[in-house]
C-alpha cells in the first residue's frame, strides 16, 4: 500500500504531538502520526520531575537559567540553542495550558514550582510527580479531537526514504540527501507500506533500552537515530549519555526502572549509605542538588567502594503529609514493595535516562537530510552539551516542535511526493522462527553496554564493546536480509546501531567531559 500525507510524524511524545498540532491548526495538509505502540506509551509518560521555564520573575530570569544550562552542559553547550529554548519557554508554557496540560498552582494561581539538582532558582512546573503523563494526557486529546491528524498506532518505521531507494549511490559525503517519506510496517498485514510526505519529522524518543538498567520503557531502542544514520544523516555527541541517579533499586525491575525523580532530592531529600552516612560532602559542595552526571559518578563509586548494589534516598525528615502530598506516586509505588518512603530510606542506584545528543539540528529543527527534521531527545539541538540539566527536555521538545512547525509551514510549499518511489520488496525472505536469536542478542547488547560502556568507561572497555558489537551486527544484518520485516528485528538492527554510536564517539572523546568519563584521560581543565 502507498499513503501519501503532506506531513509524516514518526513518534507520538510530546515532541511529536506537539509538532502535529502546530502543523494541522494551519491547514496545510494532511498529518500522519505513526506511533510504534499506543499513543499513551510514549517516553514522555514516564517524565516525572517537570519542565523548567522562568515563570517567577520576581527571582528568577532568562540568564540565570542559561548559565546553569551552560554549566550543566560543561559548557559544550550551543548557546545560541540555549537561549532559544530559554527565552522561548514561557511561551510554550503557555501553549501547553491552552491544549488542556494540568500544572499544580499554589492557593493564589501561581504555578507551584518546585526545584533540581543544577537549577539555582525555584522554577519547575509539575503535576504531582507525574508531569509527563499530565502532558501525555492532555496533548493526547489535543490531537485525538483534531481532524486533520490521522493516527497510526503500532505502526513501526522501518527505514526513511531517499534517493538511496530509487538506485542512487548515498554517501556521508552526498551533498543533498532528500527524504521522501518513509517504509513502514503494518502489523495487522505484516505488510511493509510506503508513506510518501512532503515533510517528514522524526521524534522517536531515547535509546536508554540499549543498556540493562534504564527508566525508559522497552520501546527506547534508539530508532530515529540509527534510522537517521543508516541514511547518511549526520549524528553529534551520542558518547553523553545520562544516568539518573536515582532510580528505585527493586531486583527484577530493570526495563523500566521506575524512577526516583529529582525534585525529591530538591524537596529535601538527601543521599545517604544504608547505614545512614552521608557521602555527597566529598563530591560536590551542592551535595545531592548536583548536576546529575557528578551525582551519578558518586553513588558508582560509593558502590563500588563499599561492595553494595544501592544507596539510599532519605526523606524521612520532613513532613509525612507533605511527602505524600507532593509524591503521592512514588509512595504508592514503595508502599508496594514494603517501603514507607515517610519512614523508610529509598533504595536507589543510577540507570540510564537520557540521550543528548542524537540527529544533528539547526535552529529549526532541520537534519542534515533535506524535507527531515528531528525534534525531541532523538535529535541533538545543542541545548544540553555534555550533560542535560534537569527538566530542559520537555520545554525543548516544545519549543524545537514550534521552531520545526514554523519551518515547515514555510517551505512544505517548495516540495511534492517522489511518485518514483518503488515499494517495499520483500521477495524471497521468509518469516523468522528463530526468536531466540533476536532475543538473545537484544540481551547481550544491554549487558555489553552496561559492562563496558557505562557511566565509568576505559580504553579497553570501550574496544571490547566495539568489538562484541561488530560481531553482532554483522549477524542481525545477515539476517534481517533472510527473513520478512517484523518490528523485533527491526528493533534490534536499531538498538546495535545506536550502541555503535555510542561507543564509537565515546572512543573519540579523548578526555572527561560531561557524562563521559574515563580512567584513561584526565579531567579537562579550561576556563570558565
């Protein structure tokens, strides 16, 4: 089958919806959504913390904000990127109220902003400790009201169209790569489709499922940027990877680990030993409040020093009301397994979190790849540098969804469907009956990345990885092309690509800087 939509959205987060919605009020065309489960899974759900933006001006303003980001980001941050994001927010804010998005206020309307780790003001907005799905929520019913927007849930996008598929030679060095759409797979027909776009966005979300412990549900496999990269597209900074510092340690609960937001560590809460010693006072002197990436490394080493699986998070001191006021999720989801988080430490340990780099992006959103743009964590703006400060990704992926929508609306009338296009062929492959090879191996890239591409690395760590990862990949390429597209294959060609990545620009990264850390090279010294 061959659909044809002026604007194709591969992923359904807040980046992507956010982007539909801004396209589909102009009407300008058609709007496609293909979203790889159901519109309520996206990663964004998962985002507890909030968004930051300057919204008290009385303390708070647009510098403050721009020199944490900047300090958080260990200053490889694009600063251009950061104050577009800054200084665009509150009007994003803004947008998000109108589409019906929920943030808790104070008795006198004024948001109730709480505070994180990196941030030197009050200026998170929340939804309890459920933000994201309060804007899941909210924008999910923005777009399911909207008539412009077709929907295509547990669709999965396979490849992205370009000339590559019309029999050009594509290479890194092809001057005007074009997207045309893309090939993606329906699983009611275990069919693959052709969608023909004008414009196509990519806003597939992170890529935490590459590790074995991560807060990112299992659909976090790195598809748009391996996508992206298959096609000759520009990737940048895939070596910073985040590790949360804080999430719920409950053996058996590693995809997703739930998370143990930051704002607990602004509310008060401090990190502690099971034995009820502090340890932070060594690292850092903003204690638990630091950047995630100097928290992350402490608790490793506290860990490692003392041969224990966790830490622990004690809030124990304040108020028991309040606690269950302000975290009512967290405490239910302790409470059921035996912690009273008003009377209990914890038990936390980092896992993986986020991506900051990503699809290399200008301004407005545009990829190296004409007609495509990337919004959300898939894509690498420049905001977050080294490190992402807590509660920028949200209020990036609305203000990129913005700047992309703009772009767009302005050039969608330069270009038309490629009818040149020839349809997926699967001729001559067979289903796959040797699951156990695509599971196995989805196994082994989470204990290779973990093991040696995690938040302590070295030179020989990362050169064993290169080279399990080679091995791997060779086998998942033979035999995607012996058996039919299935969404499990495609899955892990995605997630080997992208630990490829990551491993790939963490061995070119000759030095400490951000979230990559290594044993081999000392920590850089430049002035601030």
């Amino acid at each position: 089958m061959v659909y044809k939509y002026d604007f194709l959205v591969i992923g359904a987060g807040v980046a992507g919806m956010s982007y539909a919605l801004k396209v589909a009020r102009a009407k300008k065309g058609r709007v496609c959504m293909i979203c790889k489960t159901s519109l309520d899974e996206a990663n964004t759900s998962f985002a507890q913390g909030g968004v930051a933006s300057v919204t008290n001006l009385e303390l708070d303003n647009f510098e403050k904000h721009i020199e944490d980001t900047m300090i958080a980001g260990d200053y490889i941050s694009d600063r251009a990127a950061v104050e577009q994001v800054v200084k665009n927010a509150p009007e994003q804010i803004r947008e998000l109220v109108q589409w019906g998005v929920n943030f808790d206020r104070k008795e006198d309307g004024n948001f109730d902003l709480h505070r994180e780790g990196g941030h030197s003001e009050f200026r998170i907005l929340h939804h309890a400790d459920d933000t994201g799905a309060e804007i899941q929520r909210g924008l999910m019913a923005a777009v399911r009201a909207c008539p412009d927007i077709d929907i295509k849930e547990n669709h999965f996008a396979v490849e992205i169209i370009t000339q590559h598929h019309l029999g050009a030679r594509v290479t890194r060095r092809t001057p005007y790569i074009n997207c045309y759409g893309a090939y993606v797979l329906n699983p009611e027909t275990e069919k693959v489709d052709t969608y023909l776009s004008k414009i196509t966005v990519m806003c597939t979300g992170g890529c935490g499922a590459v590790y074995q412990t991560t807060t990112n549900p299992v659909i976090a496999t790195g598809d748009g940027e391996a996508m992206v990269y298959r096609a000759k597209g520009t990737v940048q900074d895939m070596e910073f990877v985040q590790f949360h510092p804080t999430a719920l340690y409950h053996q058996g609960e590693t995809h997703p680990a739930f998370l143990i937001t930051e704002a607990m560590r602004g509310y008060g809460g401090i990190l502690k030993l099971p034995n009820g010693e502090t340890f932070m006072e060594k690292y850092d002197e903003r204690l638990s409040l630091a950047p995630r990436d100097i928290v992350a490394r402490a608790i490793d080493k506290e860990m490692k020093l003392h041969g224990i699986d966790h830490v622990c998070l004690d809030v124990t001191h304040k108020d028991p009301e309040e606690t269950r006021r302000h975290f009512p999720n967290i405490y239910q989801k302790c409470l059921s397994i035996g912690i009273d988080i008003t009377t209990d430490y914890i038990p936390v340990r980092p896992a993986a979190h986020y991506m900051c780099g990503g699809i290399k992006v200008d301004l407005n959103g545009c990829s190296s790849i004409e007609r495509l743009y990337a919004v959300g964590e898939c894509s690498c703006t420049g905001l977050h540098g080294g490190n992402r400060l807590a509660s920028n990704s949200l209020i990036e992926a609305v203000v990129y969804a913005d700047s992309a929508a703009r772009h767009s609306l302005e050039h969608i009338d330069l270009y038309d469907f490629n009818e040149k296009v020839p349809e997926w062929n699967d001729e001559g492959t067979m289903t796959n009956e040797e699951k156990v090879l695509i599971t196995q191996s989805v196994k082994e890239v989470g204990e290779i990345m973990s093991n040696y591409v995690g938040i302590v690395r070295s030179d020989l760590r990362l050169r064993r990885a290169w080279h399990r990862l080679d091995i791997l990949y060779e086998e998942t390429e033979n035999l995607f092309k012996r058996v039919k597209a299935s969404r499990d294959i495609c899955e892990l060609r995605n997630l080997i690509n992208t630990a490829y990545l990551i491993t790939r620009f963490a061995i070119e990264r000759k030095e400490c800087r951000g979230l990559h850390f290594t044993v081999d090279y000392p920590v850089h010294a430049y002035d601030k």
